[in-house]
C-alpha cells in the first residue's frame, strides 16, 4: 500500500473565532490583528479596513475615529463619545450609558477583532442597530516570550510597543506597555498617548477558570477642527481658524478599564460566566480653551452573566443562552466653565442612568444541516440628568431634573443552512434597541440650560446573505434593510465662530430607511508550484439611508457617509517571508448637510505595502505608502442641517502622501 501521512495545525484563536461565527444566521466576521500589523498599525480605522458594512474615518491621526456599521452613529462627528455600536474587550463591556468613549479603542494588545453587523451581536446582549466589535486580548497561550516594536513615518508618527507573556503553572500572564506621538498632517493636529495592557489568568480546575484584564490610557489631541469645500481645496493641510483661537484640544488623564471574567463548567452539557468590569475615565475638552472648557467625570459598573446549555431536543440538538447585563453610570458628570474667568456655568449630573438585558437565546437543529435561531431581549433603559447648577435661568418648558424609565422587547429570529461543509446560507429578521446617551439629553453647553425628552430609536430589520468558500473563491453577501423609527441624529445647528463654540443637538428624527448590501470576495488569482500565492481581497458596500415622507426633508439621503464604497487589494506571499501589495479605496461623494444641498466629492486613494517577515517569526519589518498620489480627499463629514447650497465647515480632510516603516523583534 501506498504511504499516506496526514499532518493538522492547531487552528489560531482568530481561526477558532471564525469558526465560531460561522454558526450566527447573519453577517459576522473577524480580524486576525498579524495581518493589520504587516503594515502601519496606527488606529482601530486600520483594523476595520476591508470590513464590509463598516465605515470607520480617522480625523486628524487621532483615536477619535468615526465608526459607522449600517449607518448607526453616522451622524456624529468623530470628536465625540462613539454610538450606535456596542464596544468590548474579550466579551466583556467598554460601552455604557453614555456611548463609548474611544481612548481605549486602540491596537494594543489585541489578538484578534470580531466584527458582528446588527443584531448579530445577540450574544452579547448589543441591541444597536450596528451591532457590536469585540476587542479579544493577547494571553500568556496566545503571545509567549518577550516582543518589541517600532515605527516611525510621514507627519512626525513614531510609536513604541513592548510587551511579555508566558505560563507558569496553572497561570498565563500578558503585558503590554505602548507609546505613540504624531505631529500631525493638519496644522494644530499634535496628539500623544501611552497605555498598559495586562491580561492574567488562571486555572483553579478544570471546571473553574478566572481571568483579569486591564486596560489603562493617557491620551492628549489638538482638534484642527471641520473646513469648507473651499479651504480644502485650496490647502487640506490648514487648521479651522476658528478651532486654533479656542485651543480646541482633548485631554484624558488617565482612563482605566478592569474587567474580571470567571467561568465555571457544570459538566459537558452546562456552562456559567460571571463578568465584571470598573471603567473610570475622565477628560478635558477645550483644557486651554479661553471660551468654555468642559470637565467630564465619569465612572461605570457593568455586570454580566451568561449561562449556557446544550440539550437534545427530541432527538435534536438544542443549545440555549440565557444572558443578563447592567452598565451603570456610578458618576458621571459634566462642568462647564469660563475659560477666562474660570468661573463654573454649568454643573450637570447624570449619575443613576444606566442599561439592563435580559436575553433568552437558542439554536435548534431541525434537520442536518439546517438550524433555526430565536432570541428576545428585554430591556430597561433609564436615564437620570441633573441640572444642579446653570448661571442662567431655565427658560424651556422642561424642568432641571429629568427622569426616563421605559422597558422594550427585541425579539430576533434567524434561519441557516449549510447547503455544503463550505457553503451557507442564512436570513433573519430582528428589532433593535438603541438608548440616547445620557449626556446627549442635555448638551454641555452653557446656552443650552435645557433638557431635550429624548426616546430610543428602534428599528425592525430583515437580512439574508451567504458565505462559503468554492476553489479560489471564498467570501460573503449580505443584503439587510431596516425600518427605523426615532432614529437619534446629531446635528450642528450654529457653526463655532470666533470664540463661540458650535452649537449641536440630538433629537429624535421622522421616519428613515436604512438598507444596503455588505459584500467581501478573496480570489486566489495564482499559486505558485512553491508555494507563493497571489490573493486578490475586495469590498463593497452601499450605504441607502434616507428620509420616509418627512415633513421638511422628504426623501433626502441622510448626510456623513459615502452611498457606495469600494476597497481592494492585490497581494504577493512568498513562503520564505517576503510579501507586497497595492490597495485601493473608491468612495461617492458624500451629502453633508440633511437639505442634501452640499456634497463633499468623491475620491480614489491609492496605497502600497511590502516587507519580510523571517520563516521563523523572530523578527518582520515592513515598509507601508499611503496616498500615493498625494490626493486631497474628505475623510470625514461633520453632517450640518441645512447649508442651503452654501459652502460650510464640515469637513474633515484626509491624510496626504505618507511612508511609514517599521520593525518588530520576538525574543
């Protein structure tokens, strides 16, 4: 007889994950961080590249990028807290009442990044119309040994990380320690931050198992601010003159996220989590601002528990979730003050407000191959706001103190099939959640001593798609659309002039659609007899949001991001270490304002990477070109209300021409 050898590799954990998620009846996927790091590992906008349904913008280097997963939190602008998306490290929550505050969205120390589009974050208890982005942190099984890494580039960029991780025993241990710095493309656009990463765990037995982790950062950033279509034009590099004379900046002193998570296995069948995390953060915004700085204090408790079973079912395999989460804002609170006579405006409180879920999840077998998936949430959403001091008088119909508690339902019903080991298809229909943050009820401006009633937004959604792989094609298709009702838009109402800041406000909108496709397709174009392999990666989504029947706007699209947006990239692998590429992003132009009177032009941004990683994973360097063609393109869109076809500061440019090199060390 013939020799027959049969060799297997330890699936990775991102591979494990994939797998994982494969068996979701909706669009989910996942980002081994190796690959983001073959190149410029800058912001959570390189990690969510190639992602499609996701549109995530860097304005200005900085971490505050805007996050956008079918339209949710479109509407912000990037300088705040992130909505519409659920945040969390290794399951466990980042995201509050308030939204998420984005200093701790940063690279280091993740593994790898799951990417689950609306309600297919049913698991982790995210309602939002967006979905949820799980951040799953380095071990001492994942990152053994000691790692260094450097990288420096065009606009001053130069950043540090080192970390160590190891087993000892029935323990495991990871630490990172990073630091970065960027002068910046902009004038006025200087932002600086270091942070640690520890993950520590431990094995009581094999039924009990604990781990820690903690995630601490400091972050400062200059706010170059928004420009007109004509400023760009005739130097995307130049500060909003406006943002210069208030010294907008960002300051965070130090923001602190511990999470505990505590498993304990019953037997084959049963499974228990216990998750907890103390989130602290604060910030400073405009902390040499002569008008109005702002001092934000806040701090959050969330709770989780997550039990799960694995049964038969006449004869059928049934596999139940029962899943339950509180975020509470312990503090939280907002000063305003003068920047000249340093004297205190405002003083509101939102501390009390807080998120509950109650989720009953299951998966159920009813014939090979085929499972059908069913799910409701219950949800108690209050917020609790405070005016306790306002240097001018209320004078709205709405009193200094609000009160908001309402529960809702959020039922969700899927259907997949396996129609080969490699292929599936899946649909399902779904109802979100999402809750206004509790700082957007009553703005922190000291003109605006009022506060707005506002509601959640709910929307009802239909999906279906297919993913798979067949010979050298692999990828996934997903088509949704979504019925939203009191859709939460953010708006700047007045323009900043001089040193009076911009004035902006949340409300609850009129009816709007949301629906789009979400598509993504790898094509092994060659491979080679020694193993070198060209892999063509490519991504397209389209963005249809629009108004239904309103009163003012009609059918206007609804402004801040591109309708159509296409990425691709050709790749060269050789199995001695050496690989090089080019990419491309192609995005429509983009409607700023809600009358869709002004529009900011479309674009084509052009990258090349290349570098050497040695067989043995010991050392990579890299070498990463972005906007080769030096094109002045619109990263990011402030949305204005209505600009009446006139040219407005809502713009936020994107880099130009820049090389970055770096080199990494396992020892």
């Amino acid at each position: 007889m013939d020799r027959v050898v049969i060799s297997a590799a330890k699936a990775t954990p991102a591979q494990q994950a994939e797998s994982r998620l494969d068996e979701i009846a909706g669009a989910a996927s996942v980002v081994d961080n190796a690959e983001i790091e073959q190149g410029r590992a800058a912001t959570l906008a390189d990690v969510l590249a190639f992602q499609p349904g996701v549109i995530a913008q860097s304005a200005g280097g900085t971490d505050a990028i805007k996050i956008s997963i079918r339209g949710s939190g479109a509407n912000a602008s990037p300088g705040y807290f992130r909505e519409g998306v659920k945040f969390l490290f290794d399951g466990l929550a980042l995201t509050g009442p308030g939204g998420t505050p984005y200093e701790l969205l940063d690279m280091a120390g993740v593994n790898y990044t799951e990417v689950l589009r609306g309600a297919n974050a049913f698991d982790y208890t995210a309602l939002s119309l967006g979905g949820a982005i799980n951040m799953v942190t380095h071990t001492g099984y994942t990152a053994p040994g000691n790692y260094a890494r450097f990288e420096i580039g065009s606009f001053g960029w130069r950043k540090q990380q080192l970390s160590t991780g190891g087993v000892e025993g029935n323990a495991d241990y990871y630490i990172s320690l990073s630091n970065s710095e960027r002068d910046g493309y902009q004038d006025y656009s200087f932002t600086k931050a270091k942070g640690v990463v520890g993950n520590f765990g431990y094995r009581f037995s094999p039924k009990l198992d604990t781990r820690l982790i903690v995630r601490y950062r400091e972050e400062y950033h200059e706010d170059p601010g928004e420009l007109t279509l004509d400023e760009f034009k005739h130097n995307s590099s130049q500060a909003n003159a406006t943002s210069v004379a208030q010294r907008d900046d960002s300051k965070k002193n130090g923001s602190i996220w511990v999470g505990s998570k505590t498993t304990y296995t019953f037997d084959d069948d049963s499974q228990l989590e216990l998750g907890l995390v103390y989130h602290n953060y604060r910030q400073i915004l405009g902390s040499k601002s002569p008008s109005t700085p702002n001092h934000w204090q806040w701090r959050d408790i969330n709770t989780s528990l997550r039990y799960l079973r694995f049964d038969q079912l006449f004869g059928h395999q049934s596999n139940t979730t029962f899943s339950f989460s509180n975020s509470i804002h312990d503090r939280a609170e907002v000063q305003t003050y003068d920047g000249i006579s340093k004297a205190l405006l405002k003083d509101t409180n939102y501390s009390g407000s807080f998120d509950t879920v109650f989720a009953l999840g299951n998966e159920l077998e009813l014939v090979e191959g085929l499972w059908l998936s069913s799910g409701l949430s219950a949800v108690n959403i209050r917020r609790d706001v405070d005016v306790d001091f306002s240097d001018r008088p209320n004078t709205t119909q709405f009193p200094q103190h609000y009160k908001y508690d309402n529960w809702s339902l959020a039922p969700r019903l899927g259907l997949r099939y396996d129609l080969t080991p490699h292929f599936q298809i899946f649909g399902n229909v779904s109802r979100s959640i999402d809750p206004p943050s509790a700082w957007s009820i009553s703005p922190s401006g000291p003109s605006n001593n009022f506060i707005k009633p506002l509601v959640e937004q709910k929307a009802n959604t239909v999906e279906v798609g297919l993913r798979g792989s067949q010979g050298i094609f692999s990828g996934s298709l997903a088509l949704y659309r979504s019925w939203v009702q009191n859709e939460l838009l953010t708006v700047e109402l007045v323009p900043a002039s001089g040193l009076t800041p911009a004035r902006t406000a949340t409300s609850n909108a009129s009816s709007t659609i949301h629906q789009g496709i979400e598509a993504g397709l790898d094509t092994q174009v060659w491979q080679g007899t020694r193993g070198d392999s060209l892999l063509l990666r490519q991504m397209y989504t389209l963005n249809d949001f629009y108004y239904r029947h309103d009163n003012e706007f009609h059918a206007n699209e609804l402004p801040g991001l591109p309708k159509h947006m296409y990425q691709a990239e050709l790749k060269y692998q050789n199995p001695n270490g050496f690989y090089a590429g080019v990419d491309v992003q192609v995005a429509s132009k983009a409607a700023v304002d809600y009358a869709n009177s002004f529009y900011a032009p479309s674009y084509t941004v052009w990258g090349a990477k290349l570098g050497y990683e040695h067989p043995t994973q010991r050392w990579q360097v890299f070498l990463d070109l972005k906007n080769l063609t030096d094109k002045d393109y619109v990263t990011a869109i402030s949305p204005l209300y209505n600009s009446r076809g006139q040219d407005a500061a809502g713009l936020y440019p994107g880099d130009g021409f820049g090389a970055f090199t770096g080199v990494s060390f396992h020892f």
